[in-house]
C-alpha cells in the first residue's frame, strides 16, 4: 500500500471527493450517491485501491499507461530534471535540454515526411494546435477560404471547445451548443454498429463510407475545406477498427483534393495498433499528426503535434509569428519523462511486442470469447480491443441502454473480477499495457468471460 498518500480511510476520501471534487465526463449526482472507487497505487499492469483490492488495468490508466506503472527509469528521469531545471518557457528564444532531445527522439520515429513537433499539454490542445496551425497554413498559400474542418461522427478529437467542434460526439454537441461554425462531419466506417447493412460487405462498406468525403468536399465547395481529420481507428467512440479498404480510399480523396490530411494518433500513436503510428498501420501519409497519452506514458500530461514538411515549410516561410503556444509547451520534466518512455519502447522492444506477441494472443483470446451468449461480435488490432453486447445474439438486438448494461459491465467488472475495461453504450473495450506477460493476458479474457457471465 502507498504509505506516503493512503494515510486516510476510503470513507474518508469519498467523502472528501464527493465534498469538493468535480470529475471529468461525469454525472456528479449519481457518483456521489455510489462513491468513487479510490486508486492509490499501482505497478506493472495492477492498480490496488484503497481497501486493499487489486484489479488488472485492461484500459492502461485512459489508454495512456504503455510502458506500465512503476518504471523507475521515468521516475528518477523527471525528478533528475526537476533538480536541474524544473520550469523554463520555450517562448522567446529559449529552450532547454529536454526539449531539444524530446523533439530529436521523437522526430526519429516518425514517419519520414514529419521532421517537427509542436508541444502542448494534452490531446485537446493538440487538436487546438492543428486548427489554428493548418489554417494558417492555407492562408500562407494564398488560399484564405480554406477554412472548413471535416471530422466524422462519433470522432473524438478532445474536450476544448474546438476539439469538441471537430469530434462528432452528439451528446458533447448538444450540451453546449457546438459545433462552432465551420466543422462538418461526415459517417464512421462503424459496420457493426450500423446494423451490417444487407448487400454491402464490410469492405464495401468501408468504401462508401470513405467516399462520403468526396461529396462532403463537393457540397461544402473544394475552395473552403481545409483539412479531413479522423483517428485512424476510433477509440473513445469504441474501438472502431475501419474496414481495410476506408483508408487507402481516404488517402486517394486527400491526393486527389487540395486539403490536409490528419490522423489524430493521440490513442493509436507510440505503437498502439502494431506499428510506430495508426497512419503506417493504415498506410496513409498525413500532413499533420496531434499526439499526446502514450508520448509520456501518462508519468506527465503532455501532447504535441508533428508537422510535416509540406506544411511547416510555407508557414516558416511566409507567415512570420505563429501566436500560439502554452506556458507549459515543452515542460521540462515531461521532456524527461517522454524521452525516458521512448527509450523504453524502443529498448524494450514494445512496438515489436505489440505486433508479434500481444496483438495475436488478444486476437485469438478474443476470437474465444465471441461464442458468449451476450456477445454479437469481438474485434481486434493491435492492441485494442472491442466486444459488442447484445441482448440477443440471433436477432443482433441491442441493450440501447437498457439497464445500462454498459454501466453493469462495468461495474461488474471493477467490483468483482478485479479488472478494468470501459463501457460505451454496450461495447466493451480494453487497450492493455504493452507490458502485459502473455499469463495476464489470459487472465484479463478469463476475467471478461467472467463478468459475461454474471451478466447474462
Ligand atoms: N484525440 C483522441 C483520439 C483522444 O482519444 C483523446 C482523448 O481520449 C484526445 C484527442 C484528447 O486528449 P486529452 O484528453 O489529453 O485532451
């Protein structure tokens, strides 16, 4: 137990909690009726709470955790560099140490088109970066009118007001009043959860959905549209793995059309589906790419943007000041705790470990759980994962809420399997550490089929 914080009673922090904070994506009313669960330590792919139980972390924190809880490496890495210089700003001509490595390292494993990184402190203000960035850059090229950002519904992109406009959650819309003007969206490639429509096969499918960007850029008028954005598999929306045949055709579009092409890599960057980065997964070549979660592990908030070539050489050249940044854009001690994960990851071998060894077990694993009564469909890449409720597994019929079974799997699974996935609607999904041992992972399936099995 961590003896330094967890000096008080779990009843004693719930009430604190319930008293004073406010959690993010929350109904406040109804979690302080149930309390939360307090987290107060954790190593490799364990999280232990305040009473004592341990549970596996199938979601590595919020998709961030890669290297797994406890690496001391990171830890003396960023308190070495609070020593040495806790704070400097990166405006006005200065930089540090940290910053000029973390930029080095991670230009060297990103794609080759990409040779800059923009640091900010989150995925959202990474979105917030490739708005304004991306719109300059149309003004740099004398095209002032392309000023129309593309998403897709049921895209996440962050919780600012613009990275909300880009996303396509309807319920983040319809609480405050966005999308801002200036943000359209077009259909997920989602061939489960769109019913798998009859006479279309999922590749099909991928195509027509992809294809809904080219009459999207016509109706919208070619000469407006600035960028096209999309994770290239959806995570917060869950786990949307796109048919193979969605990407190539979205790359054909964007060559095909005079706007940027951005895969937002903040859940599939760092080696998420198998390879260094969700575009090389897919194949595709963007010209801008926002980062952050699995850019520090998690062990400091960070994000970032890489910028290609394509775009940072107009910009530089002709726009003079770019007035943006944040007072903790390149923060040193995530700059230590950055390069300290990426050192891991590639030390280690972790993106190789996600290929080769964790992404085939889990698909198998998950293959297996696809026969449970409440299941109409498991699915895989790398290392995420998504499992469909249903309540009928004949007619395909689902919860649409109903008892929130979401909500029940999830509580279920936290409570008495001691492990940890989150529920959207009624997809299940996980996205493990990379530290997995093989044995955790079956574990981890065994567990789920487990809490399958209260529900059913
Ligand atoms: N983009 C994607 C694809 C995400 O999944 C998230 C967060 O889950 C964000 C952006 C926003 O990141 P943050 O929560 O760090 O602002």
């Amino acid at each position: 137990m961590n003896q330094q914080t967890n000096i008080r009673s779990t009843a004693d922090y719930q009430a604190m909690d319930a008293a004073h904070h406010w959690h993010p994506f929350s109904d406040m009313a109804d979690l302080n009726r149930k309390g939360s669960r307090v987290i107060s330590s954790a190593q490799g792919v364990w999280l232990t709470d305040t009473d004592g139980n341990r549970f596996i972390d199938g979601m590595s924190g919020l998709w961030c955790v890669n290297v797994g809880y406890g690496r001391e490496e990171i830890v003396e890495a960023v308190a070495r560099q609070l020593r040495d210089l806790p704070y400097y700003n990166t405006f006005f001509q200065c930089t540090h140490p940290a910053a000029a490595e973390f930029a080095e390292a991670l230009a060297n494993v990103a794609p080759p088109q990409m040779n800059r990184v923009f640091f900010t402190n989150s995925g959202s203000e990474s979105n917030d970066t490739v708005f304004r960035l991306a719109r300059v850059y149309w003004d740099c090229l004398g095209k002032p009118s392309k000023k129309i950002f593309i998403g897709r519904k049921n895209g996440y992109h962050g919780s600012t007001a613009t990275a909300t406009s880009m996303g396509g959650m309807a319920a983040m819309h319809g609480q405050s009043g966005l999308p801002f003007n200036g943000f359209a969206h077009i259909d997920q490639p989602y061939w489960y959860g769109e019913g798998r429509p009859e006479g279309l096969s999922p590749e099909e499918f991928g195509k027509l959905r992809a294809k809904q960007l080219e009459a999207k850029i016509d109706e919208l008028g070619e000469e407006n549209v600035c960028a096209f954005i999309a994770e290239p598999i959806q995570g917060a929306g869950g786990v949307i793995i796109p048919p193979e045949s969605y990407w190539p055709e979205i790359q054909r579009i964007c060559n095909e059309r005079e706007i940027l092409l951005i895969t937002d890599e903040v859940i599939c960057g760092f080696g998420r589906t198998g390879s260094w980065w969700g575009a090389e997964t897919y194949g595709v070549t963007p010209d801008l790419m926002p980062i952050a979660k699995g850019m520090t592990s998690g062990y400091q908030p960070m994000g970032g943007v890489f910028i290609s070539d394509k775009v940072a050489g107009p910009v530089m050249e002709k726009a003079g000041e770019f007035y943006h940044g944040y007072t903790y854009s390149g923060h040193p001690a995530a700059c230590a705790a950055g390069l300290a994960s990426l050192r891991i990851l590639q030390e280690e071998k972790l993106v190789e470990r996600v290929r080769d060894v964790l992404a085939p077990r889990m698909a198998k694993l998950w293959a297996g759980l696809a026969d449970h009564p409440l299941v109409g469909e498991t699915r895989t890449r790398g290392f995420l994962g998504a499992i469909e409720l249903v309540k009928n597994k004949e007619t395909g019929e689902r919860f649409d809420g109903d008892l929130g079974v979401g909500g029940m799997a999830r509580d279920l699974s936290v409570g008495k399997h001691g492990l940890v996935m989150r529920a959207v609607g009624d997809t299940m999904i996980a996205s493990p550490p990379y530290v997995m041992t093989e044995e955790e992972l079956d574990e981890m399936a065994a567990r789920a089929r487990a809490t399958l099995d209260d529900l059913a």
